[in-house]
C-alpha cells in the first residue's frame, strides 16, 4: 500500500513539473516574452482581470482558470512565457532597530526589487494547461520555484446542465482557487518583502506549506452555479525542494501522508451584479520543525467567505467586495512535547475584508481591513510581551495601470502598474505598544510602499 502511494505521488509530482522544467531547458532565455494568457486567448489584459493587471480576476478570468488555462490558440510556445518584475521604496513610521533590520538594507527608507519572476502559462496539449513560475527575491537574494497549477478540465451535462470538471494538481493550497478571498490571491497582491510584518499568521496560507507540498485533487462546477472540489496534499522529497529552492529543509514543517483540502462554493450572476458565497478549508497533520520525534500536530483550518462585483454595461466602473472569516483549531501536542508550547491546544482566528474600485480599468484604489486574534501561550508565543498572537490594522492602496486594454501601445506585450500602498497596526503581535519589550508599538511598523510593477 505505502508503494503504490508512494508511486501515485511520483506520477503526480512529475507530472506537474516535467511541462514547466521541459520548457525553462528548452527556452532558457526567450528573447519575446509576453503575458502567456492574454496573447492565447487575444484577449487584453482587462477581460480577465479587475483593473487591467493580474491577479484579481473578472468572470471570464475565472471561467478561464476553471477551463484549464486552455481557451485560445498556441501558435509559438516561446509566447506562452512571460516575466514579471516589481519592487520600489519602503517608509516605516519609526526606524527599525538593529535587531529588526534585514541584511545590506539600512533602518529606513529602502529600496527594493522585490521579485522577478519567470512564467510559462497556458495549453500544454487539449483540455491540458498549466500556470507555473520561478522566482527571484531580490530581498533575501533566494529564487526558486514559485506557484504551480497544472489542469485538466472537460465539459459534458447533468441532468441537463452544463458541468466543468477536472483534475488539477499544484504546489500550494489555495493556488487553484478561483475567488480572491482564497489566501494564495488575497490583496494586497504586490507586497514589500523588506517591510515588517506580524510574527504569526494562519497555517493554510502561510510559507509552511507553499512550495514544499504537491496535491492531487478534483473539482467541478455544475450548472456554472455550484463548484466543489476535494484534494489531497503531500510533502514533497526533501531533496527535491532543495533543487528546487527550498534550503532550509531540514528544520521546516513537514506534512504527514495525505492532508486532505476542500471547497465549496456557490456564485450568481444577476445583470450587472456577480456574487458568491462559500468554504474552504485543510486538516493538516505536520511534523513541527521536521522533528519527527514526537509525533504531529494538527492544524484544522475552515473559512467562510464571500464576493460581490458590480460592472457597470459600458465597462467604465467597476466595485469588488471580498470577505473572509477563518479559523483554525491547533492540537500542539508536538509541540508541547517537544517544549515550544505551553498548551496542547491552541486557536486562531482571523478577519478580512476589502473592498476596491476601478475607473476605466485605469485609475483603481483599495481598502483592507484585517484581524487575527487567538489563544495566549507563553512559549509560543514568547517573544512578544502579551504572549498573544493578535495583529490587526488596515491596508490602503492607489494605484495607476495606463495599459492592459485593448487600445493599449503594445496591446498584451508589455503592462505596468504604478502604486502607492500605506499598511498601518492598530496592534502587532499582541499589543498596540511595546509589543516586544524595548518600547516599540504597533504604529511604528507603518509602512508606506511605492514601487512599479510590470508584466512582459
């Protein structure tokens, strides 16, 4: 039985690298490329995304994503890849003391390239696509692989409706989810590496799973009302993340056989009006750290959420609302045992929603409220002074984005988004002051990001 799952896993697993690693040996330097997806579909850039830049998605970029990234014609395979670049300046409200800064960037007032990154997206053969990419940071001066989607999706009836359905295996949980609530899309979608942040987030979602796992899982919308999907995760071999990126192996979380993923959801369209509502959520069992000496914890996570859009029939306006409740149950016997817990058993809970507005698919701005609260324990939570996990604040964005239509100069070949991004804390890690012990409050990690950035 353990062979013949372990054989499963390998079947999968090269199934979803072998087209992108196959094409970065093939193409290791095209000299042209552009967004893979709008020059397949022809498409501008606006058909599938909210304000003309990726990645908050219209209902034609859903229904493209559910379709397997395969509508439109490949006639080059150089053209299905294409490249991405963006960083710019942060301000922090308060200098960050030695203790806080990162390697060759000063206390304040730094620039970044925060990522550069390498896509091939799009058909590999009939009812077969993929969205896959390789990353640069630029901050921690790392690269490696990057999100990955692999599709295979078909049409047929029931019960005299339509029915889209698939397999899809991918490197990340979330990353195959179609709504913007999911943590893998969640705003704010282009981020300072370099800016602080809050020590403690939810588990589905956070870095412990994204690009060390692999899935296999299966999905259907019936009726283009009622999506389900159920998957299963899996570590990947750990020499296999170290080739592929991932160098810190052998003290990170590691998942323990099959963890099984879930999604529900329901969506309307009503005239001008598009709306859904739905659960997600992953039970996962991890080995904390890698120490397998000590059994595993468990991380339950389920979700709740919601979107609404209203487009305007000329195009000219558009309005998004996303929601999102999860919580997340953390049976820590491991970790107790292991003396890096004071409870068995924790809680997480966490509160997002923003809202956005696009004019012209031109001129957008957005605005996020988030809220993670959760239990006290002293030892793991032991560097902040409350021994508490809770952060909370708000997140504002403008942003400007000339091109992405159809009338644009050089139509899906090159795109750009100028933005000014302001995160401010009513409390980080705990507390809204002195949160760490040497005076520091939760305003002095506002941070003020401005930067571009720009697709090929």
């Amino acid at each position: 039985m353990k062979h013949a799952l372990r054989k499963s896993m390998t079947t999968a697993l090269a199934v979803t690298i072998v087209p992108f690693a196959s094409a970065l040996v093939m193409f290791p330097t095209p000299a042209h490329a552009i967004p893979a997806f709008a020059r397949q579909t022809g498409q501008a850039c606006d058909m599938c995304h909210v304000g003309g830049f990726g990645p908050q998605l219209t209902s034609y970029g859903r229904e493209f994503k559910l379709n397997g990234y395969t509508w439109g014609d490949v006639k080059n395979r150089l053209k299905n890849f294409s490249a991405m670049i963006y960083g710019g300046m942060q301000h922090y409200s308060k200098d960050e003391p030695a203790a806080m800064q990162t390697k060759h960037y000063g206390a304040n007032n730094n620039w970044t390239v925060d990522q550069i990154s390498l896509f091939y997206g799009g058909k590999i053969v009939n009812n077969l696509g993929i969205f896959s990419q390789a990353t640069y940071n630029g901050v921690s001066d790392s690269y490696g692989w990057d999100n990955v989607d692999v599709r295979y999706a078909n049409a047929t009836m029931l019960a005299g409706k339509s029915l889209v359905y698939g397999v899809d295996m991918n490197n990340a949980p979330t990353v195959q989810d179609l709504w913007q609530t999911a943590p893998a899309w969640a705003f704010p979608w282009a981020s300072s590496d370099l800016a602080p942040g809050p020590a403690t987030s939810m588990y589905l979602g956070g870095d412990g799973m994204a690009q060390t796992t692999g899935s296999i899982g299966v999905y259907g919308m019936w009726d283009d009302a009622f999506y389900a999907e159920l998957s299963g995760y899996y570590a990947l071999p750990a020499d296999f993340q170290e080739t592929m990126g991932n160098h810190d192996v052998s003290t990170s979380d590691r998942l323990d056989g099959l963890n099984p993923y879930w999604r529900l959801a329901y969506q309307k369209t009503v005239g001008p009006h598009y709306f859904s509502i739905g659960t997600f959520g992953m039970n996962a069992k991890v080995y904390p750290g890698n120490d397998r000496t000590k059994g595993t914890d468990t991380h339950l996570n389920m979700a709740l959420d919601a979107t609404y859009q209203y487009t305007t029939p000329d195009m000219n306006n558009i309005f998004s609302f996303y929601a999102a409740a999860e919580h997340e149950h953390e049976n820590l016997d491991a970790t107790h045992a292991l003396g890096n817990s004071t409870n068995t058993s924790d809680t997480l809970n966490q509160y997002t929603e923003n809202a956005s507005y696009y004019y012209k698919n031109t001129y957008g701005i957005t605005v996020k409220r988030f809220d993670l609260t959760g239990s006290t324990d002293a030892q793991l939570y032991n560097a902040n002074t409350i021994k508490s996990p809770n952060s909370a604040g708000w997140t504002f964005q403008a942003d400007y984005t000339p091109w992405g239509k159809s009338d644009s100069p050089w139509g899906p070949n090159v795109n750009a988004r100028l933005f000014a991004q302001y995160t401010m804390y009513n409390k980080f890690d705990g507390s809204s002051s002195n949160y760490d012990g040497t005076g520091r409050s939760a305003s002095d990690n506002n941070t003020l990001y401005m930067g571009l950035w720009m697709a090929f």
